[in-house]
C-alpha cells in the first residue's frame, strides 16, 4: 500500500507523526510537503496530494489541516477524488465502507494526534462495501466533467 500525505502549517506537527506512524506500519508513503511549518497555501498540497491518487501513483490519500475541511474541498475538486474531512473511527469506516473514500482529510487544530490514528487505522483497515453503495458511488463519480449533468427524475 502506498499513500500520499501532505498538509499546511496547522497540519504539519501532525503530518510529521502520522508519517512515522505509517512507515511503522511498513506502509510505503510519499510525504508531499511542506517541509517545515512556514505559513503555506493549503489547496497546493492537497492538489499534489489528489493528483497523486487519481493518477494511480498512490492507493490513498492523507491531508492534515486546521479543520480537514479546506483540504476536503479542494481536492474533491480534482476528478476521480472522494474526499471528506472525518472526525472518527465510525465516520472513517463509513466513508470507506459506503463511500469508497481515496481522500481522508484530518483536522490538526480540534483532533487530537491519538484520534487521528485511530482514525486513519479504521479508514485504512475498512474495505468498500460494494453493492447498492457502488451505483451510488457511480452516480458520484458520474458528476466529474466539463458539463453540468442533468438533474436525476425523483420520486
């Protein structure tokens, strides 16, 4: 498994220990900045980040933010991504199980480092469940493109 993991300055005390904490793992990880915790422009690196993923040269991706939030949104802009700011192992392994989630975001300023493992274990560690949720999920995807697709008939 490899992931790719970025973050910004809010994220970067806890980027750096989720890193160890992978490689312990014997998880392969390309940690795609910053360098250090200088003020930095957090849609840079969740785009390094989500380019990775959905070009196939990572299996998942980890963003570390203030809220997980900023990172969620942008790189959900890039196609192919799923991702969502998660705040616990329940939501991590839903966001997996029904969702097929290849973009995690964390928060660095309101989670904790120890919840943020916990977290990024449960997401890891959860397969998709397929069935009803891959037409979903199919749906999702199908949004992704240079036009707007029509609005779905609902009963």
């Amino acid at each position: 498994m490899r992931i790719a993991i970025a973050s910004d300055h809010a994220g970067f005390d806890q980027k750096q220990q989720l890193v160890a904490y992978l490689a312990e793992k014997g998880i392969e990880v390309d940690d795609c900045g910053p360098a250090n915790d200088y003020r930095v422009d957090y849609p840079d690196y969740a785009l390094l980040v989500a380019l990775e993923v959905a070009k196939g040269q990572a299996d998942f991706g980890v963003l570390i933010c203030g809220t997980g939030i900023g990172m969620a949104v942008t790189a959900d802009k890039v196609p192919g991504i799923r991702a969502a700011s998660i705040t616990s192992p329940e939501f991590a392994r839903l966001s997996r199980a029904h969702n097929n989630l290849n973009v995690i975001t964390l928060s660095g300023r309101f989670v904790g480092i120890e919840m943020n493992m916990r977290i990024l274990d449960a997401f890891l560690a959860t397969p998709f469940d397929g069935g009803r949720h891959a037409i979903r999920v199919n749906k999702i995807m199908a949004l992704d493109g240079d036009t707007l697709p029509e609005p779905p008939e609902l009963i």
